[in-house]
C-alpha cells in the first residue's frame, strides 16, 4: 500500500465546511457518534479557524517522507511547501479541481487530503455525511495491545473516492477521542494499517493527534510545527 492513498477521498464538501463557517457561533451537533466525537476535537470552535499551519512526516521502512501545508478553510486555499523533488511551493483554491485543474495541482491535492485526514479526521468525518457510521453496543478490543474501547465504524460509499469502499474501525475512550484504528482498503477483511493516536496537544481552539505508531515500529506518522491562526489575531498559536 502507498501511504499516500490512505485517505483518499473525492472531497466535494467544502460547501459544508463554508456552511460550517459561516455559523460558526451556533454550530449544533446532533446526537449522532460522528458529531459526538467531532466536539471532541473542538469543531464547535472551528469557523475561529482562518488557517491551520502543518508538516506531514511519514516514516516508512527505508525512508521518512516531508510535505508541509497551510490551508485556509474559509477559501478553501492549500500552500504547499515541498522539495523540488515534489514540486516546490504550490498554491492552489481548492475549487479548481471541480475544472480542469492541472495533473500537476492535482497530486498535489491527493497528498493534501491524505495528510489532513490524518491530522482532523473526526472534523472531516462530520463534515462528510456520505459515510456511514456504527457503534457496537460492547467493548471491543483494542487492536495493539491490551484494553478495551467503544467503536465506531465507517464505511464509505463504494461508488466515490480513490480508493471507494474504504472502512475505518474507530477505537474511541473515555475521552471520546480515538485511541486506535484500524482502516481496511476498499473495505478488505485484512487490515490495510493499523495505528495509535496519541500525543494529544491543544492547537487553538482545537484539539488534534500528532502522532500514530504502527503496531510493529516499522511505520509512523507524526506532525511538526503545527500552528493555527484565528480571527482578531495575526499571530500564529502553535500546538502545546
């Protein structure tokens, strides 16, 4: 598996996180785990949001592989800085895709939505009401180690996307932040990658994951220089 096909998803919801925004005073959750779980990770404040600052690290077996990001929300504006290697600086809106965008911008955006799902994936999944959501109604095992924790589970449709089908096994604690996942490829019974969540800090008004190890030490994802910055403010807040 590449990594950076984890998240795929075609994401056509920027509508939605304007809608967000733009109410950002009164954003309700309903009783449903998806909203449930969002609040958690601070969505009711996310319309303060004007940019979220961040560097995407990916350990694989014989490299570590670097994309940095900052995306405005409000115009759903991505600028990423890479190494020539991977383009350069690119900045982009991210309703071209919608036309004829260039091959290039679109890779580009392939990398982005990988990597911000890793980092706000229960902000995405709230966001996204295509996915299907379940709760068991016992404990379940935790995947790596021992313990126990709720899950959630999400399929999405098998008609859209990069990689359709895709289903991620939410291990949810006390908290009700995720402890664990498990994601399944286009819903295959093998898992495809299974991580932790953890080194939780506050970023903002928001509260975010910045690191997920693989059961065997072999794969690691983790963020760097994670920073917001929100209205009545120029400053950037980073994470703590």
């Amino acid at each position: 598996m590449k990594f950076d096909r984890l998240h795929f998803r075609v994401l056509f919801f920027s509508s939605a996180v304007l809608a967000l925004l733009g109410g950002c005073a009164g954003w309700q959750p309903t009783a449903s785990p998806r909203d449930q779980l969002a609040v958690a990770y601070g969505i009711e404040n996310f319309g303060q949001v004007e940019a979220l600052r961040y560097t995407f690290n990916v350990q694989l077996a014989d490299r570590v592989i670097r994309r940095t990001w900052t995306w405005e929300p409000q115009k759903d504006r991505v600028t990423f800085r890479g190494t020539a290697e991977q383009g350069g600086t690119v900045e982009y809106e991210r309703s071209i895709l919608a036309g004829p965008g260039s091959e290039s911008v679109k890779k580009v955006d392939a990398w982005f939505i990988n990597d911000n799902y890793w980092l706000i994936f229960p902000l995405r999944l709230a966001w996204d009401r295509s996915a299907t959501v379940t709760a068991d109604n016992a404990p379940a095992p935790l995947p790596i180690g021992t313990g126990q924790a709720r899950r959630l589970v999400v399929r999405y449709p098998s008609n859209e996307g990069y990689t359709p089908g895709d289903v991620y096994e939410l291990f949810i604690g006390a908290s009700d932040r995720i402890e664990q996942w498990i994601y399944r490829k286009g819903g295959d019974p093998q898992p495809t990658r299974i991580t932790t969540w953890e080194d939780y800090r506050r970023v903002g008004p928001l509260t975010l994951a910045l690191d997920h190890r693989g059961p065997d030490g072999s794969f690691r994802v983790w963020f760097t220089d994670v920073a917001v910055r929100v209205a009545g403010r120029s400053d950037w807040i980073s994470a703590r």
